[in-house]
C-alpha cells in the first residue's frame, strides 16, 4: 500500500502526520509513504529525520487582506500544482493525506483533481483556511474536537481526535526529570510557551521566580531558545539558587516529561493538548492571541468546559497570577485529581487508529 502524506509549517501539522505514518507502518510494515513538504518548513528537519521519504514543493501562503504577494501565491500554487501531479503519477498512492498547512492545498487538491482519495485532519476547534478550502475537494474529513465538525460537510466529517495522544497515550512516568536536577518523587509543574517560546509566559515566569523558591514543589521551565537568551542572566542566577526550579531553552522529551509530572502550564495548541488529555493532566492554558480565528481560546475553552483546565488570558496573565493558579491546583489535591479524570476522559487514546480507519475507507 502506498500513502501520501502532506502537512507542514509548524509541529502542530507535523507531528499528526508523524504519529499516523509510525501507526501505519506498525499495522502495515509494507507501506510505501511518500512525504510533500516545503523545504522552508519545520517539516524540512523533522520529516527525514524519522526516515521518511521526502519531497518539496514551494508555496507560501495567502495574506488576508489585498497584497501584490497574493500574486506569487497564486503562481506558486499553481507551479506547485503541476509538480504534485508529476509527484501522484509517479508515486501512485493509494490515498492522500493531508493534515494542514498551506503546503496540503496543492497536494490535496491535485490528488483530488486526479480521482486519488483523499482525507484531511482538522487539530483545532476552528479549522484553518487550507483546510475549509480543501474540504469541498476531499473524500472524507477527521477532526480532533467535536466543536469543529459545524464547519464542514456532516457527512463526510469524522471525529478521531490527534494522532499524537495515542502516540504519547501509553509513555510511562520515569524519573527523568532528575536529568534535569529535579526529585522525581515531588510534585512537578511544567512551564512553556510551545516550541519557540513565548514572550508574555517569559514575562509572568521571571516575575513569578521570586515566589517559587522553597515551595513543596518543584518547577520545570522551558523558555525557548530565543528567550533563553533574552533572560539568560537572570535564568542562570535561579538555577544556582533555586533547588526547586529548572530552566532550559527546550524540552525534547515533551511525553516522558508530562508523563511524569502533575501540572501543565502552556499555550493551548492542539498538539500540546492531545498529549495533555491523552496523560490525564490537568492543566493551566494561555491561549494565544496570535493565532488565526482566535482558535487557541476555543481549544482551551473545550478543556474548562469539563473542568480538566483553567485557563487565563494573555493579558491577563502575570506572575501573581501564574504563581496562584499552580497553588491552587497543586495544593487541592481533591481538585487536582478531579481535573486529571476529566482531562484522561477528554482525552483519545486510539485516536491515531480512528484516523487509520478513515484513511482505509476510502483508499483504492
């Protein structure tokens, strides 16, 4: 069986596709996947990393309101267009796949000009513009969040959840947080602002260090790199006086990490959420304000609405106000434990299998 798979721009569309190709090859060890992604995306350094076979189109994506680069955007589509094509008549996949960005428009769409099928995977609650493009096009549509099936055809939308959660679902907890200086027998929070770090959470941390310094639990903090920098003076100071408080650039064992700890602080991207749920974590979320239709707040509003998480507004949120939400979860372990149920029960563990399921129904 040959699949293709697209998705790209950010780990919120890779990381999906990822999970859903390691899946597949463990059901199928004879599937053939051929990965389209740009060679400017994320997707560039991760994709062939995992072994993947690997092969870039370019495009870039629109701008909302009048611009003369919506001119190159069409072009780019449509020499993209051609190349996909030459790309489906070559490979000759059996299906399609597409789990967003604006490198799936090309894909998707020239797969379904050619009568290959089709599926698209919606992370969020509110679906991005390449994705209510495509769903006039595909076969069949999965989507993460109950909340976003208002936005497309009800008989061709699928609720599978992201793949990611059944990938971390079974991580078990490990005393991996001493890599980090930490007692892997005290209750841990874990701070971050996504894969880049975030400005405002950078913000609310450092005023917040002053108040976590012997505390009953222990705090790790993942800056990004770029703030790392920014802070750098500051972070060090705290890592040489302050036992209960970790600070790195970057957190690469995200789901050995969260398995092991009791508390989520973040934004509320959809991957960060698949992992959390599919843990049983509770959480407290930031949503952020940079995000097309406001999506992060709807993310997180689907958690507060089964009180698996609190979440605070960007502008609202400082150190007073970080430093308080912890203690009020850490510190109520009845409240701790009942939002950790409600997160485990919002969570799909076989989530990366329902979209297998989809995947299978419509291939040829």
């Amino acid at each position: 069986m040959k699949i293709m798979v697209t998705g790209g721009g950010t780990g919120g569309h890779i990381y999906p596709a990822l999970s859903f190709i390691k899946l597949a090859k463990k059901i199928n060890p004879k599937v053939s996947v051929l990965y389209i992604g740009t060679r400017k995306g994320l997707e560039s350094k991760i994709v062939p990393r995992e072994g993947i076979n690997f092969q870039t189109i370019e495009i870039q994506g629109f701008r909302r309101s009048f611009h003369w680069e919506n001119a190159r955007t069409i072009y780019l589509f449509l020499k993209s267009f051609k190349k996909t094509k030459k790309l489906l008549q070559e490979f000759k996949p059996d299906v399609v796949l597409g789990t967003g960005g604006y490198v799936s428009a090309p894909v998707i769409y020239a797969a379904a000009k050619l009568h290959v099928p089709t599926v698209i995977h919606e992370q969020n609650s509110i679906p991005g513009m390449t994705n209510k493009f495509l769903s006039s096009y595909v076969d069949k549509i999965a989507i993460s969040f109950p909340e976003a099936q208002r936005y497309f055809p009800k008989e061709r939308t699928m609720f599978t959840g992201n793949p990611r959660a059944q990938e971390v679902a079974t991580t078990k907890k490990s005393t991996i947080l001493e890599e980090y200086g930490l007692n892997s027998g005290i209750s841990t929070v874990v701070i971050f602002g996504g894969s880049q770090g975030a400005l405002k959470i950078n913000q609310a941390f450092v005023e917040a260090l002053p108040n976590f310094a012997g505390k009953n639990y222990q705090v790790l903090y993942a800056s990004g790199v770029h703030y790392y920098e920014e802070f750098k003076e500051i972070f060090e100071q705290a890592r040489k006086t302050m036992k209960n408080v970790s600070i790195v650039p970057y957190i690469h064992q995200m789901a050995e990490i969260l398995a092991s700890v009791n508390l989520l602080v973040g934004r509320s991207g959809a991957t960060s959420l698949a992992e959390m749920t599919a843990l049983g974590l509770p959480g407290i979320l930031i949503p952020s304000p940079f995000v097309t239709n406001d999506h992060q707040t709807k993310n997180a509003q689907s958690l507060v609405d089964v009180k698996a998480a609190k979440m605070i507004s960007n502008d609202s949120f400082n150190g007073v106000r970080l430093v308080s939400a912890i203690e009020e979860i850490l510190w109520n372990k009845e409240l701790s434990r009942e939002m950790a149920e409600a997160s485990k029960q919002h969570g799909v563990v076989d989530s990366a299998e329902r979209l297998w399921n989809v995947v299978m129904e419509v291939s040829r």
